[in-house]
C-alpha cells in the first residue's frame, strides 16, 4: 500500500492557492469557515481539495459529482458507500484513501473488525449477504472490469437503478485516485 504520508502527486498547500482555485474549491466545503478561521484548533484544509487544485476544471465537474453521490439526495447509504470505498481502497493499495476513508467508514458505522476484514474480502464471516455482494461487486470491477451476473442480479433484488448507479460510480470513480 502507498503510504499516505508519501504522495505520488504533491498536493498543493492551501497557502499556494490563487483567487481562482480558492473560489473554486472553498465553495466544497461545508463549513470553510473553520479551516479557515486561524484558530489553533483549526483542522488542516483538506488533502483532497489540495489535490484537485492541481486541476480546477476537472475539479468543478468532479466534485459537485461526489456531493450529489454523497450528500443529502444519496441513494446509498453512507455505511455501505465506505465499505465500498475502503474495498476499492484496499484493492488499490491506496493509502490516503484507506487513512481518511477507514475514518470516514468508522464514523458511518463500519466496526474495526469490518475494517480489518477488508484485506480478507467478501470471505470474511463479518458481512451480512448484502454487504458480501457489495465487496464482490468492487472486486469484479477490479479484476474483470465488469460485473458478474450473479452478483449483478443479487445486487437488482436489493437496490434500485438510483442505488446501483451509486454503488457503480463510487466504486469505479474512486478507482482513478489510487494513482496519485
């Protein structure tokens, strides 16, 4: 796994942003005004907005994309869209994206032992029947680039087109970040 500490791609620190990139990006933020309010506590502005200001174009589009998948109008749930992350993540041997997601997933409800089940897979005793078909799905998309049937049609008796759209975006779009 690439360790988050060491980026392929350096991220642009916050302090290097123009006007351009930092009404372009700031407006992704919840609550800017705590990254940006100077306070010692202050949370560090976030890496992943440092990376997409290597690129505002494609930063405009992507973005208001993962937040439509994310946000209030997500058809999936955040538990089973980290879950499908962190498998991604896992698979990818991306380490930013396991540091901050293992978090994020944590925070959605996924367990520990859910978290280190990732580098077992859909095996693992840990996943209820839907959650096993979510991971298999990532992992045929991986290796196959491609759903299988089976999977295919386990997922159509759980999940809507919405949904299934969801889990398809989430798991093939965050397959491009590894890379960095």
């Amino acid at each position: 796994m690439t360790s988050p500490e060491e980026p392929r791609l350096e991220p642009v620190p916050f302090a290097e942003w123009d006007e351009q990139t930092r009404t372009t990006l700031l407006q992704f933020l919840r609550r800017p005004e705590i990254y940006l309010s100077g306070a010692p506590d202050a949370p560090p502005m976030p890496v992943v907005l440092e990376m997409f200001a290597h690129h505002l174009p494609l930063s405009a589009s992507w973005l208001p994309f993962t937040d439509m998948l994310a946000g209030e109008d997500a058809k999936l749930s955040p538990r089973h869209r980290e879950l499908l992350i962190l498998r991604v993540a896992w698979r990818t041997r991306s380490g930013y994206e396991w540091a901050q997601h293992s978090r994020m997933g944590a925070d959605a409800g996924v367990t520990t032992a859910q978290i280190d089940a990732m580098t077992e897979g859909p095996a693992a005793p840990v996943w209820t029947p839907l959650e096993r078909t979510l991971l298999t799905a990532v992992d045929e998309m991986i290796d196959d680039h491609v759903v299988g049937d089976t999977t295919w049609a386990a997922l159509a008796s759980e999940f809507d087109p919405l949904h299934w759209s969801s889990c398809s975006s989430w798991s093939g779009g965050i397959c491009v970040w590894p890379a960095c």
